[in-house]
C-alpha cells in the first residue's frame, strides 16, 4: 500500500481526524476509533511500514522509538499501574487489518488471555 493511499498516514498528514494523544518527529499516538478497552491506543511510525516484517535495519530505532512512547502514554494514563497490554497485528491470520505498523496499548480493565 501507498503512502499516500494509507489510512495511517492520512491520519499522519492529517487528511482525517483522530484524537491525537502524542506527536513527534517520528511517532504519532492517538486514539483507537473502536476501542476493545477504556484505554485504547494506537502508537505508529510517521514513516511508512507496512508492518513488522517491513521491519529493516532501522527496526530496532523504530521500535525503541515506539515502544518509549507507549511506555509515557501508559505512565500518563494510569494503566502502568493497573497492568495493560500491547498488541501488534501481522498479516491476515494476525488480524491485521489497517497495513501500517502500529502498536496497540490496552488497559483499563482485565485482559483475559489467550486472546481469541
Ligand atoms: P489492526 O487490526 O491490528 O490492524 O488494528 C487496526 C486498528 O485501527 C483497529 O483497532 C481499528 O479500530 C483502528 N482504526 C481503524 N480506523 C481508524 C481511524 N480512522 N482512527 C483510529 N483508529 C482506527
């Protein structure tokens, strides 16, 4: 998918509202549109990657990256407390379904497991 075409990054360039919760350089956090927890975040790269697997030798510095973000928005929150998870979809039997890489942060309440 392309840049341009890509849900994510329209919200990026901001062709489409969503409740933006943290933005640098690099990263941009904002709300879950269907959040399966009080606490849903979604936490991405400003460039374009598919997924994980788009992941090249950069992969770690966007992790790293990503991951401090979600670790502030868990402190911020309240969920580093109480306990939350993070998800990340890949492919079709992950269900992935917006092909951006993209970290969810849930928390709010029990998370049962496994997930379904
Ligand atoms: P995944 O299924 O792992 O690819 O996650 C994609 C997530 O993006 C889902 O949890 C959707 O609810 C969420 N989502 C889809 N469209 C939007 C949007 N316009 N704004 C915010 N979240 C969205």
């Amino acid at each position: 998918m392309s840049a341009t075409t890509c849900l994510f990054c329209r919200i990026i360039h901001r062709e489409l509202p969503a409740t933006v919760v943290y933005e640098d350089d690099d990263v941009l956090a904002f709300r879950d549109i269907a959040p399966k927890a009080p606490t849903h975040l979604l936490v991405i790269p400003k460039r374009h990657l598919d997924g994980l697997q788009a992941l090249d030798g950069e992969g770690a510095g966007v992790m790293a990256s990503l991951f401090a973000c979600l670790v502030r928005l868990a402190r911020d929150t309240g969920v580093a407390h109480s306990g939350y998870r993070v998800v990340v979809n890949h492919g079709a039997n992950g269900g992935q379904t917006v092909p951006h890489l993209h970290l969810h942060l849930l928390g709010g309440r029990p998370l049962t497991w496994p997930p379904g």
